[in-house]
C-alpha cells in the first residue's frame, strides 16, 4: 500500500544546506503585558539533537513562509482571544515546526510550554476506535458484531420519534428496527446523542447529558448500562447523531479485552507508542503543568470555574478518578497525541511498533456513512474521525483523504496522507466563540508547503 510512506522509502530533493532554525522574532512586550511567542517556544525538556528535527526546508516547508504563525499566534493573543497553546506541525514523521505561544496560566503568569498538557476532549474517540480495531484484529470482536452481545442491556433498544401533534415536540417511544452495531458507534449512526433531542427530559431525569464525565463516581460500565435504558435520537443507522457512541464503545471493549479501558490504552496503544504523558486522570506531582481552561465571553477571555459544570477546569486532578470515558476523558500533549497521529499515517507502526495493520488503517480512513454525516460539505466519516472527499465543496486548504477532529476545549488534529502532514494544534478554550485561529492555521500551514508529497520541489 504505497499511501503509507515512511521517511526511510521518500527520495526527498537533496539539500546542499540546512535551513535555519524558525527563530526569526517580530515582535516584543513589556513585562507586563501578554507573552510573547519568544518566551514561550522553549519545551520544558531538553533540546534533541539537530540531527533529530530536520529543519522545515528540508521537509518542504518555506520557513520563511511557516514564521508566519509565531505572529498570527500571537495576534490572537495580544487581541485577547487566546492565552496560549502549542503548535506541531510534522512532515514525514519530523517536525517542521513546534511551538509553545502565550500563557499556560495568565493569572499565575505561567509562560506556555511545549510538554504542556491539555484536556483533549473528543480527540479521546480516535484512540479508542483505534483500540475496539486492536481487538477486531486479535480476533476479539468484530465491528459487525451487534453491542449486545458484549453489552446485553444493548440487545434490544428504544427511539424517540416526534409526532408533531399540536405543533409541539411530543414524542413516542418506538422499538429499534435493529441491533445497534459496534460499527454504528464507530460512525455516530447509532442514534445515540449527548442527552438532547425530543426525549431530552428524560435524560436529564436520569444524569446524564453532555459530554463531560470526570466527576462521576461511578464506572463507565455503569453510566453506560443507563444510556441504554433511554430513548435514542435515530434508529440504527438511519442517522449521524454525535453523542455517547464513543463512550459506549468504551465499554464494549472493557467487556472483550477483560480489561479497564484505562489498562486497555496503556498495553495496546500508549505504552507502546511512548504516549507517557496521556491519561484519564492526571499524575499529581503533573498539575503544574496542565494548562488553565477559558472561556471567549462578551467580556472577553475569562478563566472558566474550577467545577461545577464542563464548562470548568474540571475534575481531572482532585476528582473521583472512576469513570474512563472513551468519548472525551483523555489528558495530552502535543508531542504524545501527534505520535498517534503518525502510527496512523505510516500505516499502524512508529518506530518499529506495529499498533494496527494497513488494512484496518485503510478500513478506519474511509468514508463509512454515505451522505449523512452533513457537519461539513465535502466530508464524511470513517471510524473515528471525519474523512474529506471533496477539496472544493469542502473550500480550504487540504488534500482528498484527510481525516481530522477536534475536542471540545478547541483542539484539534489532522492527518493529510497526500502530503505526509500531521498537524497537532492544543489549546484550551470553551467556549470559544467566533475565533478562526483553526481556519487561519491551516491556511498559513498550506500556505508554507514548498514541495509536493514525494519531497519534489515545485515549480
């Protein structure tokens, strides 16, 4: 499968020269105004070697053109839409460019840096598709296979259909027209949503909406087995209905693996991937550097409450530490969630750890949903992430063949197979109002691309 190139078989255009280090700075601040990018862009771990981070010509990047970014990123910080984040942006598994920008903290004036961890949120539901994939490849389960068979309160759910009657959202509880399949969580066609819908009432009676779950004290299995007393949004794949499918996917592996999702991760994915930084729940002696949640308000950035709502920093240190969810629990890095994002683009396998096949890559890349996934022109989903199939009706930068997402604290991710590109983008920001630094980075990340896929200059 000639799509999964790794650096070793690219023939990149020879370099006589090594391009600069990206460290042209454009702009300062008095100390007490907001960070510059130059304060932050050091990792709080110690410089690779040269040799270890090929410098962003060579890579196929203009560096001039990817400097761009230090002062866009700031803008979005002096003009008080961001505190800061963390940028990487890698071509044939190196980076081009990694940058720390802004604040970790404001308040404690903690300057951002490259190791920083981030609540990432949705982004959790690649890994674990990745992980029910592990499993259908061991031969555990098998994506076909209907959920009640691993969860047998599954076997036979319910839909809430409208009936309209007086022109209000009066509803009826129906029987599903079919089993709901693991592949139907895969692709949110399970009808399963975030507790809204017409039954909303319902699910807000039994505790259970939105996506945030750290403050549960009780096992995913548990809060899982009350989802599937209610009533669903859709019937079986009749519909992309973005809710709990992830987090009930969760479950279903803890059930085939014999193993808590938490330990499932570690073994088959983080562990071998170096991913040391990734949890449910944050180490203690870690909270220094897990970087502070806002919110873009008509009063402007504020630092969102410590709990009480997922508008908060959350329960992800002091919190009960029982519920794994696998739709949106998971804590990151830049540098560790774009590490997966690579194993997906060669093919499955880092640095000589094989995670998944080629197949099952190929298999989770495509689009699975036919028309319905209508979130973005040009685009459909696959297991786990969003699939474009069209350049021009989707308008922006990219390649046909990308898959992405993003999580709900305003990170996000991409894999473009075309042009050997990872993009990593960590923030924190909830919400996050009308800020386009996702459109702006893209833009700018294309803008600087030099050479075609193959490491040929262009013309």
């Amino acid at each position: 499968m000639t799509r999964y190139r790794s650096l070793r078989t690219l023939s990149l255009r020879p370099r006589t020269w090594i391009a600069p280090v990206l460290a042209t700075w454009l702009l300062s601040a008095p100390a007490a105004a907001a960070p510059r990018v130059e304060e932050s862009v050091q990792s709080a771990e110690p410089s690779a070697p040269s040799s270890e981070h090929a410098a962003a010509e060579t890579l196929g990047f203009s560096p001039e053109a990817l400097e761009r970014l230090d002062a866009r990123l700031q803008r979005y910080v002096d003009e008080g839409e961001l505190v800061g984040g963390v940028l990487l942006v890698q071509r044939y598994g190196q980076p081009a460019y990694h940058r720390a920008f802004g604040r970790r903290d404001r308040e404690q004036g903690a300057v951002m840096q490259r190791d920083a961890i981030f609540r990432i949120a949705s982004q959790t539901k690649a890994i674990v598709s990745v992980a029910a994939m592990v499993l259908q490849e061991e031969g555990k389960l098998l994506i076909s296979h209907p959920v009640g068979r691993y969860l047998p309160e599954y076997a036979e759910t319910t839909v809430a259909v409208v009936n309209g009657e007086d022109g209000e959202a009066a509803y009826e509880t129906v029987p599903a027209t079919r089993p709901i399949t693991i592949r139907d969580l895969l692709t949110h066609t399970a009808g399963v949503s975030y507790g809204n819908g017409p039954a909303a009432a319902e699910w807000s009676g039994a505790g259970i909406t939105g996506w945030y779950f750290a403050d549960r004290d009780e096992p995913i299995r548990e809060t899982v087995r009350r989802i599937a007393a209610l009533p669903f949004n859709a019937q079986p794949g009749a519909e992309f209905v973005y809710g709990y499918s992830t987090d009930i996917l969760g479950a279903v592996v803890e059930v085939a693996s014999g193993q808590p999702l938490d330990a499932l991760l570690r073994d088959r994915i983080l562990d071998p991937l170096g991913m040391r930084d990734t949890h449910f729940y944050l180490p203690p002696d870690e909270r220094g550097r897990l970087a502070t949640v806002y919110s873009l308000t008509s009063d402007g950035l504020q630092r969102a409450p410590d709990e009480g709502t997922m508008v908060s920093q959350g329960h992800y240190v002091d919190g009960p530490r029982r519920s794994f969810s696998g739709g949106a629990g998971l804590l990151s890095t830049a540098r560790d969630y774009a590490r997966f994002q690579q194993m997906l683009l060669q093919g499955g396998e880092l640095d000589g750890v094989r995670v998944l096949s080629p197949s099952s890559v190929e298999l989770m890349t495509v689009n699975h949903v036919g028309e319905l996934f209508v979130w973005g022109a040009g685009t459909g989903f696959g297991l786990g992430f969003s699939v474009l199939l069209d350049l021009g009706a989707r308008g922006t930068p990219g390649s046909v063949g990308e898959y992405a997402w993003g999580g709900a604290y305003h990170s996000a991710y991409w894999n473009d197979p075309e042009e050997q590109l990872t993009v990593t983008y960590m923030t924190q920001l909830i919400p996050a109002g009308t800020v386009d630094d996702h459109q702006v980075i893209r833009a700018l990340i294309y803008a600087a691309l030099r050479s075609d896929s193959t490491g040929a200059a262009s013309p």
